[in-house]
C-alpha cells in the first residue's frame, strides 16, 4: 500500500506525530495525503501546543539520547531561529531514590556517547553558576548536573511552521467538526474503509494513521497499552523589569517532585512551569462513551475549547508553588495568570506507538508521546516514514512496537523513571466539571 504514492492517507489528528508523518510523506512524493483534527493546527488543547516545550537530548536510555541528540542539531540550524532557543538545563533529584537513579543513569549514557556535562555538587556551586537561582533548590544532599546543550521551543510556532510546509507541499486539511473523528468503518477482513466525523459523510481512504495523542484510545482498543494522564502547567506574568531580572533563569528539573521550568517567554510576559509527574485521570462520561462507542478509561473532553481551561486541581496548585519556592520563592504566591491541564498519552515504559494496530491491517499508530515526544519533531518525519513501510532498526521497531501483552495484566503504567511525585489519581466530579 505505501508503495502507491497515489494511495489516498488519511492522517487522524494534526500534532506533532501526524504533522512530522504528513511533511515526510508529502516530501516523499505522496500526493494524496489528508489531515484531519478538531480545528486547525495548533490545536488549542493539544500537547504538541503552547509557548513552550523543552529540547534536550539527556537520557539514559541510548536510542532516545541519540536521536534526541540528532534532532537538537536539526533545532539549532537557521530554519528553526526565532523558534528555537538555546538555554542551559540543570537537572537535579537526589530526594528519592528514583531521582538518584536517574541522574547516574543519564550521566553515564552522556559519558558513554562522550557527550559534556558539568556535575552539580551542592547548592552553593549551582547558584554560584546560575545566580538567580533564589530558592534553596532541592533538599539536601543536593545533586544533580548542567548541561548548557539544550533548549526550548516555541511549540505554537514550531507547529505553525509544520503546518505550513504541509500546506505548500499539497496536503490537504479538514478541521473542525467535519475533522472530528468519532468512528471507524471496517470491512469483512477488518480493513479500515472509511472513518466517521461529528457531521458529514464518511471520510474514505486506503491507509490510515491515527496520531491522535490523547484522544487516540477513544476511538480503537488499544490493550492497556497507553493512558491519558493530565498534568499540570502554571502561567504567572512577570513585568517588563522582572523579564529582564529572570532573563538568564535556567530551565530546572526536579525528578524528584516532577517540577520543572522555562526561561521567560518574552514575546507574552510570561514565566511558565509544570510538573512532569504521574497526574491525573478522567473517565470519559457517558455522552463521549456513547459519540465514540469505545471503552476508554481516561479521555480528555471530546469537543475543543477555544483555550486550555483555566484550570488545574488544588494538590497540583499546591506543587508548582512548592516548585516555585525551591527555585525562585519571591514569586511562589503571586497570582497566575493562568493555570491548565496538560494531556500526556503514557505508555507503561515511555516508549512512543510507531506500529500497525493489530486488529486492523491498514491503520498505523503513531505516538504515544508519554510526555517528551515533542522535542524530535525535526527528524520524527524519517521515523514515521520507516515505521510505515516496516524498514525501522530492529532494535526500535522492538522498541517501538504495538503491545498488546499488557492487556490481561494489572497497574503496568510504571513509567521511564523520570516521574515523580505522588500517584496517580482520577478527578473528582466537582474537578471534572471545571474542565
């Protein structure tokens, strides 16, 4: 099917999987490619979307390292200048055990790609290096390291940039409720005919992926092998002479607690933060179950607001002001400007879904970004590509592959090592209704 470059691909959600999977396949010469979301890109509640999201290649496993390491190469080059932007990253977590881990684990995959680092062995060097660092950052023994080769990107922009290559490369987009996929229509053999829409006739096509992060499990079984988590991001507005105070603040993260933090983002005045941890849950309600007709554990909302919510539960509130007061306290209780939920698709061990679906012999599965899929959004296009037509490494099409071994087996969401906090929990219903 791939090797017809006038196969009709249909593309089921327009974040940075779909988009990066859209451009490689439109370079390639396919000619009749179509994407299809809630509204256009940058979709407001989507995780590829926000001001924000950190680049850095620091990981312990070596696959991800490097090709988070390839893709920050392809950030720095002129066609990502005034998307990209090179910032020092300090990682710290020696408050648990978990945190010890991963810091020797990273830093010993670093060293094995003979890549550099400088150790963090108390506070007192750290704010030496990095002054406006006010707080006492993590509780002792303080440990942790700099890596002043990373950064981060502007994701609206970075997504805009991709739509638009898109756009000028002949790939076509139906947004809004005509793009809201809410069904499959199969054949006798399980082949995918068509999909359905919240209005209109359905949408046919030969091959289709579904890079539909969060919403993905709504609308096909997906074996206990992802789940929606939401997590939260704070906003707070700084002023003309605070931006210039904070300008030089390096992006910090506590593995420990699950914090971490951007330089300020000068263009909006804002000073933003989150917590990378285990979050929150939220079982679809009855209406949704009855629009996707899927079992599904956790979803976000179905229909797209304009805006993230401004909303976040009073336990997550409360971290990122304890975060706040470990870094920069003078700020822990101003008031934000704005608080929301960021809707992760988790997989038990972190690794991303490039895979065909088992029940269905002509949808691929893209994504599963477990919260760090973002930053390899310039090079995700070559892998999707090789995914699709099954020419991927062994070892990541291993990695990388459709699991349905989880499904009999209980709390498999153990996670990569990097979360951190406390566990996993659903909203209550008086939570529930802010969103």
């Amino acid at each position: 099917m791939m090797d017809n470059k006038d196969s009709r691909i249909v593309i089921v959600g327009a974040g940075v999987f779909g988009l990066a999977a859209a451009r490689q396949l439109a370079m390639e010469g396919y000619r009749n490619l179509l994407v299809l979301d809630r509204s256009m890109p940058p979709v407001a509640d989507g995780s590829s979307s926000d001001i924000s999201r950190m680049i850095r290649f620091d990981y312990a496993d070596d696959d991800y390292l490097r090709i988070a390491h390839q893709a920050y190469l392809e950030w720095s080059q002129p066609k990502y200048q005034g998307i990209f932007y090179p910032a020092p990253f300090i990682l710290t977590g020696n408050t648990s055990a978990h945190g010890q881990a991963w810091i020797a684990s990273t830093t010993a995959a670093l060293t094995r790609r003979d890549l550099p680092y400088t150790r963090l062995e108390d506070v007192a060097a750290t704010k030496q290096m990095h002054p406006v660092l006010s707080g006492p950052l993590a509780a002792p023994p303080f440990n942790g390291y700099l890596n002043t080769q990373a950064g981060w990107a502007d994701a609206n922009k970075a997504i805009s940039q991709i739509r638009d290559d898109c756009l000028e490369l002949g790939v076509s987009f139906l947004c809004g409720r005509s793009g809201t996929v809410v069904g499959l229509e199969t054949d006798a053999s399980k082949k995918i005919t068509a999909v359905r829409t919240l209005v209109g006739s359905p949408i046919e096509g030969d091959c289709f992926l579904l890079t539909a992060g969060a919403w993905g499990s709504s609308l096909v079984p997906m074996y206990n092998s992802t789940l929606t988590t939401g997590q939260v991001v704070a906003y707070l507005r700084l002023t003309p002479e605070e931006l210039a105070q904070y300008r030089d603040l390096p992006m910090y993260a506590n593995f420990s607690t699950g914090w971490f933090n951007f330089p300020p983002h000068e263009e909006t005045g804002i000073l933003k933060f989150a917590i990378h941890g285990w979050g929150y849950t939220r079982a679809p309600d009855q209406e949704e179950m009855m629009i996707v007709n899927q079992a599904n554990v956790s979803a976000p909302p179905l229909i797209p607001p304009r805006e993230r919510r401004n909303f976040v539960p009073a336990d997550g509130e409360a971290r990122l002001r304890e975060g706040l007061r470990e870094i920069l306290p003078e700020l822990a209780d101003r008031p934000f400007e704005k608080l929301a939920l960021c809707w992760y698709t988790d997989t038990p061990t972190g690794d991303f879904i490039l895979d065909y679906h088992p029940d269905f012999t002509n949808l691929f599965v893209g994504g599963a970004g477990s919260g760090h899929g973002f930053k390899f959004l310039p090079v995700l296009g070559e892998y999707m590509s090789l995914a699709l037509k099954k020419a991927l490494p062994e070892n990541l099409a291993h990695k990388w592959r459709f699991r349905t071994d989880y499904a009999t087996r209980e709390d498999v969401f153990l996670g990569d090592g990097s979360r951190g906090g406390p566990i996993r929990r659903e909203l209550n219903p008086k939570e529930r209704a802010k969103l």
